[in-house]
C-alpha cells in the first residue's frame, strides 16, 4: 500500500514489461486505540504491552503516509442530545469551495490539483509561512523529531488550514494546529 499512497499509481513489473496503473485515491481508516476501546479511560482494562502490540498493527511507514490522523473523544451525554445546527453542511462545504478556488489560482498551470500533491521539496515554494509560522515549524519538527516526509505533510496541512481560514501566510495557529493531525497525540504519546 505505501508505493500507490505516496506515488498514486501501481507498478507492476514482470519478465519482459513493466506496467503503469493510475491509482489515486482517498484512503479513509479507523480504528480503536486499543484492544477494548477505552484507552486513556478508567474503563480500559488492557495491559501496556497488549495496547502497543495493537497500535503496532499499523507500521510507522504506513503510518507516516497517512495525512491527517484524528484522535475522537467519547461525546458527552449533553452533546449526544445537542439540537443539530441549522445549514452546517452548506456552510462548511462554501468554506472548502472557497479553499479549493485559492488552491486552483495558486497552482494554475503548474501541474499540482492542491496542496496534498504538492511535490516534495517544493513544499516550502508553495506554502508561504509568516516569520512567526517559520520559527514554530521548525520548533515542532526539532521537538518531535518528524521524518522529511512528515515535515512536508505538516506544511501542506497547515497550507491547507490557512486556505479553510481564508488567509494567504500561513501563521503559528495554522501550524500548531496541524501539528495536532500530523504528529498525533494520546496513541503516538503511547508508542
């Protein structure tokens, strides 16, 4: 899975041919953060060996592919029977309509759909960043020891979180908020 995730297309080789298969695609996964579900709760019940070998099931390689990885919490009682807000959907799909526009006008005539795609080593070329943002991109990626890979995908999340907010530089908040999908939290905290 990690040669069609990063390149987006299948290389079969056999004697005599090698062929292409075009293969993007939008990988969407879940999972429990342990065997029983409740980790990081006074209900989990499974030893620290038992939660690493299950968090273990996804190698860091596959893991260092996937784009944004989103920690949920339990609702609450009072949000499971919270009133539905009225036109979210409408108002969330403008806002990416909107992020997706400033996406095309950036990358018009450069071969790039959006910000995911961006080519490595041309990420920081595409994903302008305020003084500010630079310092705390580099704090992160000192203080978390993030593979070139990761570095890159924290730069077009965060590229991505400051088009959502309609601003042209990205800026320390987009950063620290990226870092919250990119670097994880209780289940790399674990490992």
């Amino acid at each position: 899975m990690r040669q069609p995730i990063e390149s987006g297309e299948i290389v079969i080789s056999r004697v005599g041919a090698t062929l292409n298969f075009p293969c993007r695609f939008t990988l969407v996964a879940a999972m429990n953060p342990c065997p029983c579900g409740y980790f990081g709760s006074d209900m989990c019940r499974c030893k620290d060996t038992d939660v690493k070998k299950y968090q273990k099931k996804l190698s860091g390689p596959i893991l260092d592919r996937i784009d944004l990885q989103v920690e949920m919490d339990r609702l609450s009682t009072e949000e499971r029977f919270a009133p539905i807000e009225e036109d979210l959907s409408a108002r969330l799909r403008m806002k990416v309509e909107r992020a997706r526009d400033r996406q095309i006008a950036r990358f018009a005539g450069k071969g790039i759909p959006y910000n995911a795609a961006i080519p490595g080593g041309t990420v920081l070329d595409y994903c302008e960043f305020s003084s500010e943002a630079m310092s705390c991109f580099k704090e992160t990626i000192e203080n978390n020891t993030l593979s070139t890979r990761s570095m890159d995908r924290l730069a077009k999340v965060a590229r991505t979180i400051a088009d959502l907010d309609g601003i042209k530089k990205v800026q320390a908040v987009h950063i620290r908020k990226a870092t919250t999908f990119v670097v994880g939290g209780v289940l790399r905290e674990s490992l």
